[in-house]
C-alpha cells in the first residue's frame, strides 16, 4: 500500500536563496510523522507547500514532487491544490486565535466548512459541525458553538481548529505547533484526542514540534531537519535514545529537564538579598466588566533578587496577576504595594498618571508573542527607546547599543523591522526594551513558550546571566514545569484566580502538598516514548 504522503526531493527557493533542499518524507495512513528542528530550518515550509499554501509567488517549488492520496502537489496548479485543502488533508496552525474569524461563532466557522466540502444544507451543515465539536471532546457543543473566539480558552480554540481541519473528512492531518501555546494538562488531553482520532478514522498525521515530550508522546517515526535539509530519520523510540546526528544530540541535550539538579549554590548565595519585599500584595481580586473575579484573594510577596516561578492552567489567572503587578489591571479589591525604599510603599493606583508613568520603570516586562509585542510600523531601536521616553529619561544611543550587545544582539539588527528577524533574536530585543531603564523586577508571561528547544535554552541562560549581573528579580509565568526547575527559587501554582500552594522549588519538586500541584507535575511529557504515552493514556481517563 502507497504512502498517504509522499515526498521526493522537494526544493524551495524565494529567488535566487534556496531554503528548503531535496527534502524526501512519506506518512502512511494511521501513522504520525514528527518533523523537528530549529526555527527557520524550513518545517513550517515544507508543511505548507502540501497544500500549496506557500506564498507564492514569493516561495517557490523549484524541483521534487508532492504525492498526496496520488496526486502530485507539486505538478499541478494552486487552484488544483485547493480541491484537496480539507477533503483530502487539512491543517491545524499554531495560533488557533488568528486561524479563526474573530466576527464569526465557532460553530457557524465549523458548518461553513462543512458546508463547502460536503455540498449539505445550511441545517445539516449545522447538525454534523456540533457532532465534529462533539468529537474533538468539546464539553456543552450546542453552548460553544455560539461563541466568539475570544470567549473561548486556548484549549478549546484549537479543539475548533482541530474540528475545522476534519470537517471536510480529511485523510491527513498536518499539525504545526498545535500545543505551544497550551499548558501540560491541555497539552496532554489534546495529544490523546489526535491520538483517538488517528485510531478512530485511520488518519495520518504529520506533526511539526519543537517539543521533544510531544513528539515522544504523538509520534511514530521522527525527522529532522536542519537548514532545509533532512539530517535524520527514525523511529522515535531509536532517534529519542540514540541520536545519531550531532545536531539531533545537540537539541536533545537542550531540552529542559525535571530530573536535572537543582542550582542550590546560586540559590544560596543569592538567599542573603532576599530579605527586602520589593512588590506585595493584599486579598488582591480583578474582575473584568462586572463579570466573576479572574483573580481572587490573592496574597503575594516578591523578595528582593528571587526567582519567583508562576504555573497552572489557561485561564487560571496568571498573566492577570502579572498585569495586575504591573498596574495594567486596576484591583476590583485588595491593593498591589510597591516597595520605593525610604518613601516606604505605594499604591500605584493614588499616584498621579506621570508619576505612575516613571514608578512603573522600576519594572520591566516580556510578553510571550515577541511579533506582537513591537508595532510592526517602528524599527526595533524606536521600540527599545520607547520606555525611556515614556518615563522622562534621556535617550542615549551608546546605552541602547550596549544593551543589545549584553542581550547577544549585534546593534545593527535594531535598525530593522520585527518582522525581519528571528523569534529568538526578537525576544532578546523585548528583553532589552524591557530592560532599558533598569528596573530593579523582571516580569516575564511566556517568554520561551514559542521558542525552540536551542533557542529557548540560550534565552534562559540570558535570563541566569542577567539576573546574577544586574541584581534582577524574576517573576516568570510559564505552564513548562521543566523551565520552572531550571530557573525557579520559589513556585506558585494558580488555579481558578486563586493560589493553592507556595513553596521552595525543591520542596515543590521533591513532594507538592496540593493534589492540583501534583497533576501538573504528572502531565509534564518527558523526551521518553514509554513515560510520555503513560501520561498520554492517563489524561484520556
């Protein structure tokens, strides 16, 4: 039997730059294929040139072929290639909020779909989307199908995504990132839904990750690839635990762990500088247009020169809380204190909207969407120098060079657009924006979810580097309980708008008292296929 997928010698060029170079693949029917590598080592290109869906005329087929369900991609027209989008193979995206219509219900996004391919009544349309939403173990179908994208959670945004990509009866899923954004236990409910699907409809998936956990968990066979080639290929049981390329044993090697030791000695030398609260807060609640609290009670001290770690679920009320920190989000009860030395502490909500403006430099943030972080019309240097003018300061060109050197950024990178550079190079400059006008706290929500496994480990070691060298106090959001064991000191674990336990890192680690904190720990995947099926399998009960 042919494989459902075949790839011989693919080649793609924008001009006269090739990027991707005689890549060959195939996924058979019912099996999952993981395609892994660096950002910019051409997965997400050779995943959208299946479809046709590449930018063409921009990037280019320029030899090879493409032979899905027996018809060559790669000879026929990009109108030809839009008869199979759907019917033959569909396609789940990275960010389920941009793959949806922001002004249409998720429901009536599903049955247009449904519509189009199975050439049904609008009523039938309708009946088959809620049985897809059914499917794909969206709780309340008929209460979800009538609401917008953005009152829906990550999770359940690509739950929709997932039943849009089925819609049309798809024989091949391919799947680009779709967990980075979601924390461990969403993560792992929705790698055993695809897994239920593979089983249920005979569907090959083709699976592009960063994350060694999930492609432990998801895949069959591995490949990977590295400047637009295909540098190995395996089962995953033989290339997880014997790499035999030095750029496959170089990724692995970067995966974050929960197993890995502790940094004690840092933590010790740094226990003596913690005992100034430099933020705290008191029953602190925020609620949104009248509606339940998103936080509730919270009572927090951040100490001088620590690392404090925040996790739990989507939803749960993390980036609320940092915003809240921040004086972004105004408490509907409670209070938020900044330390300012001899001045004692303030509210900043009585300060004046000025004075707020040069208080709120003594922070500095990092978002997790390092695009759409910066305005997308302004060079990189006039992002960074921002900050400063906002707060009154003076704008020095040789401080703002410096910085980017500190941050591993040539200063020249700064006179161009977001857009022209990497994720990893683009969360370095939101560091250095954040960074700026040396701030004494940190605050980070996400900061490495969407980057790779290599570039990810060097933006950690940034964040241990500047921490040591400037004094820093850091307070990270993040769902990777693997990131928190690299760089925490203290963890806070939120749930529903409240925290349920606060403890030392090593105590988290080594027992957490609260049965949430344990299922967190339970459903990390780790880069092993027998342990991260178990948590697979143990998720779908």
């Amino acid at each position: 039997m042919s494989p459902l997928l075949e790839m011989n010698g693919l080649c793609l060029a924008s001009g006269a730059l090739p990027l991707v170079h005689g890549v060959s693949l195939s996924v058979a029917q019912g099996e999952c294929l993981a395609l892994v590598g660096e950002s910019g080592s051409g997965k997400s290109l050779t995943a959208l040139s299946i479809l046709r869906l590449l930018p063409e005329p921009e990037v280019r087929i320029t030899a090879g072929t493409i032979h899905l369900a027996g018809v060559d991609v790669a000879a026929g027209t990009a109108d030809a290639a839009c008869n199979l989008r759907g019917r033959v193979a569909g396609m789940v995206f990275q960010d389920p909020q941009s793959a949806l219509h922001p002004c249409v219900p998720v429901g009536q996004a599903v049955a247009a779909i449904v519509r189009h391919h199975l050439q049904c009544s609008n009523a039938a349309a309708r009946q088959r989307a809620l049985e897809l939403l059914k499917e794909v173990s969206i709780d309340d179908p008929a209460r979800r199908a009538q609401q917008w994208p953005h009152q829906l959670s990550g999770g359940l945004r690509q739950r929709v995504a997932l039943a849009m990509a089925l819609a049309g009866n798809s024989q091949l899923l391919i799947a680009d990132e779709p967990t980075t954004a979601l924390d461990v236990t969403v993560q792992a409910q929705l790698l055993g839904l695809i897994a239920h699907l593979q089983r249920e409809r005979g569907l090959a998936v083709l699976l592009i990750s960063h994350d060694f956990g999930v492609v432990a968990a998801a895949a069959d066979r591995v490949a990977v690839m590295q400047a637009g080639r295909i540098v190995e290929t395996g089962s995953v049981a033989t290339v997880l635990a014997a790499p035999q390329h030095v750029y496959t044993q170089t990724l692995l090697a970067a995966v974050p762990r929960l197993d890995a030791a502790p940094r004690s000695t840092e933590r010790a030398q740094l226990a003596s500088a913690r005992s100034t609260v430099l933020v705290r807060t008191e029953n602190l609640s925020v609620a949104f247009n009248g509606a339940a609290p998103v936080l509730q009670g919270v009572d927090l001290e951040i100490r001088t020169g620590e690392a404090l770690l925040i996790v739990g679920e989507s939803g749960s009320g993390k980036s609320t809380l940092l915003r809240a920190l921040l004086a972004l989000e105004r408490p509907a009860t409670g209070r938020v204190l900044w330390q300012r030395g001899e001045a004692g502490t303030q509210d900043p909500w009585a300060l004046p909207p000025a004075a707020l403006r040069r208080e709120r430099a003594q922070m500095g943030m990092v978002f997790q969407d390092s695009l759409a972080a910066f305005d997308p019309r302004l060079p990189l240097r006039a992002s960074v120098e921002l900050p400063l003018r906002a707060s009154g300061q003076v704008v020095d060109r040789a401080r703002v060079d410096a910085l980017a050197r500190e941050v591993g950024l040539e200063p020249a990178l700064l006179e161009r657009f977001p857009r022209q550079l990497s994720g990893g190079q683009r969360q370095r400059v939101a560091i250095a924006r954040a960074l700026i006008t040396e701030p004494s706290l940190l605050l980070l929500d996400e900061a490495v979810a969407a980057l790779d496994v290599s570039l990810r480990a060097q933006v950690l070691t940034l964040l241990l580097e500047l921490r040591a060298r400037r004094s820093l106090t850091l307070v990270f959001v993040t769902h990777d309980l693997a990131v928190a064991r690299m760089l925490a000191d203290r963890i806070l674990v939120m749930q529903r708008g409240r925290v349920v336990e606060a403890a030392p890192a090593d105590v988290f680690f080594s027992g957490p008292q609260q049965p949430y904190s344990a299922e967190l720990l339970r459903a990390v995947l780790p880069p092993d296929p027998v342990r991260a099926r178990a948590v697979i399998a143990a998720a779908a009960l």
